[in-house]
C-alpha cells in the first residue's frame, strides 16, 4: 500500500537520514554522562559542545547563549517563567500577541493568575500584529514582550525585529518563539535584536524530544526547574546526548541547505495553492500573501469542513486543520478567530505544509485528491 502524501511538515517533520544515522552511532558509542571525569564522560561532553556550536551558528548566536531543554514547549515555559522569576518587583506586566502558541499563552495565563498584568495584542485579518500595537502595550511595569516569529497554522511571520528596534534603549526584554521558522527561513538573533528565542527540534528534521532556548548573556533569568547545575544552571538533568548531537546535525543540514529549501518549498507551496484555486472556486486563502513561511499554505475550502475534506481525501493525503497540539477538536481555530474569521471560513480551513523533499508529482498528486474530495462532499460529485 502507497502511503499518503505528507503535507503536515508544520506538525512535525521526518527525521533526516543523516541525524537517525548520527543518534543511532551517538546511542551505542556516545553513551557515558557528560559530567564523568574519566574519558567515555568526556568524549560525550564534547559531542554535546560541538552540537551546542553547530545550533547556536544556525542562529547566529554563540555557543555559550545556547540552553538544551527537552521541547519547545520547556523553552517556552523557561523563557517566560525564568524571566518573570528573575525581574524586580515593580515589574509584572507581560505583553503578548494573540496567535502565540498554547505554549506561550499557558504560561502567560499563568503568571496572570499569578497576579501579573497580561495584555494580548490583537492581530490584523492577516494573523500579523502591528509593531505600534505591541509597543503602545508597554509600559514602565512591562518585564517582557513574547512575540512569535512564525505563526504555525497561517505561516505569517510577525514584525519582530521592528518591535525590537522600538524596544531599544528600554529595559523591556523581548522573547521570540521560532519553533516554526527555524530550518524553513534564514534566522539570526543579531538581526532580530530579541533577548531570548525558541527552538524545536523536530521542526526541522531533528528527533522529537530536544529543543533549545536562546538567552543573550546578561538576561535576568533564572531556573523553574531544580537540580544539579546543568546548561548554566538554568536547566538542570542529565543532557540527552544522542538527541543533542541529532539536533546539531539538523541544524548543520538545514544551514547547508537553507537557501535551496527555501525557494523549492516556496514554489511547491505556490504549485499547490494554483491547482487548487484553479479547480475550486470560492477557495480563500489565509494569512499573510507575502508575508509568511515558504511552506506553509492555510486555505478554507467552501461549503465543506476541513476535517471532513481530510478524511475524505486521508487515502492520498496527510495534512491538518490546524496545529496538532489541538488534533481532533471540532472547533474553529483560536488563530483564525483571532483573525475574524466567520465561523464556516474558519472550520473550512486545512493546513497544508510542504517539506524540503516535497516533489511536484507529490502536489500534483495531493491536489488531485484533494479537489476530487472537495467535489464529492460539496456536490455529491
């Protein structure tokens, strides 16, 4: 049996061939505690440094900036938690937009339950904030700004450098989740001019498991997790080794071949939006035009439900309605809501997210599934 077409690289994307190859070696051979003194201890420490330097150059960081966790979730919650953990008493006011992930909005709400002051930003039609909205936000007791680079279920890239630029010369520290960007756009902590950013390795080819947070030296942060002094003292537990040395591969992979990825993926993306505008009247895009990740297609079908259309469609195709931390919901996403969608535009919508190994015959062939499907469930063709 053929297996369906893999379109949901959003969700997760399969593991490279170079890093199974890698951590399959790094799990027989690299398998002693990098904090042992004797040799085995040792050979491993230093698989872990050259990684942290091959993750940290994708990003245009050093390697000393660069925190393992196990997920990006963990990175999140470090971020925003660790800062606010960190900050004076005077400042307890967070700002973020209102498409974040659940794993910045969860730890937001918390803090706000925690007595914080949360403010979210509202987004454009296009799911993109404005850079004025966010810093006419802040405040004297603003602590932290938390704005995502990419959003994962629209592809719209936020103004995140422009926020930082307003935010220069201030005290306020600026968070960025780029679980979504990292190893589909060109990523760099100096260009961006944020404090602290989010990595996910199973973004981009690395194993599920391991992610990685960003923090400039002299950012005021501090544990939530406590232990022994691992990662700078800020994520304490023994390291995962093989997962480590994967991640530094994929991220080796994904500076070597960024510049090609980017561009196929873009024109794959753009293949399959023509074919199915061209065979389904009253298809509408959502998100940004230009403005978003060169994989990353959100359209709504009409007269259907997404899910519906995937299921329909799920022999050929293997794709989302949405981000998978919320698979299986029948209600409309809280990013679209966010957007103003209506309600039938928002539970028409499907997220189809292509890879950097999606070929032409594979879209061709997707977008013949999926306009076949469309037809049977809106006319009973």
């Amino acid at each position: 049996m053929t297996r369906p077409i893999y379109l949901d690289h959003n969700a997760t994307t399969p593991v490279a061939p170079e890093v199974a190859k890698a951590m399959a070696t790094a799990l027989r051979e690299s398998y002693g505690n990098p904090s042992s003194a004797y040799r085995l201890g040792q050979a491993a420490a230093e698989r872990v440094s050259v990684a942290r330097q091959s993750v940290a150059s994708l990003i245009g960081a050093t390697a000393e900036d660069l925190v393992f966790t196990g997920c990006a979730t963990e990175a999140n919650n470090l971020a925003l938690l660790g800062v606010a953990t960190a900050c004076a008493p005077n400042k307890r006011h967070l700002v973020i937009s209102a498409v974040e992930h659940p794993a910045v909005m969860a730890p937001a709400r918390q803090l706000e339950a925690q007595g914080w002051r949360l403010t979210i930003v509202p987004v454009d039609a296009t799911g993109r904030v404005s850079a004025k909205s966010v810093i006419d936000a802040v405040c004297p007791e603003t602590a932290l700004v938390s704005v995502m680079l990419a959003n994962n279920e629209v592809g719209t890239l936020q103004p995140v450098a422009d926020i930082a630029r307003q935010l220069d010369n201030s005290d306020v520290l600026l968070h960025t989740d780029a679980a979504q960007a990292i190893g589909k756009i060109a990523v760099d902590v100096e260009a961006l001019g944020i404090d602290l950013l989010t990595m996910a390795g199973h973004k981009f080819q690395a194993s599920k498991g391991i992610g990685a947070l960003y923090v400039r030296q002299g950012t005021p942060i501090r544990q939530i997790l406590f232990g022994a002094g691992h990662e700078r003292g800020l994520r304490p537990g023994t390291e995962n080794v093989p997962a480590i040395i994967g991640l530094g591969v994929a991220a080796e992979l994904a500076a070597k071949h960024l510049a090609q990825a980017d561009t196929a993926m873009c024109d794959r993306r753009d293949q399959l939006h023509q074919l199915l505008s061209a065979s389904i009247p009253g298809l509408r895009l959502n998100g940004h035009s230009e403005a978003r990740l060169p994989n990353t297609l959100n359209v709504s079908f009409p007269y259907v439900s997404g899910q519906a259309l995937l299921d329909a469609a799920s022999d050929t195709v293997m794709a989302s309605v949405g981000s998978a931390c919320h698979a299986g919901e029948s209600a409309p996403s809280g990013v679209l809501g966010a957007m103003g969608l209506d309600t039938e535009r928002a539970l028409g919508a499907v997220r189809l997210s292509v890879g950097w190994a999606t070929t032409q015959n594979e879209v061709t062939t997707a977008a013949d599934a999926l306009v076949h499907a469309w037809r049977r469930l809106a006319y009973g063709a």
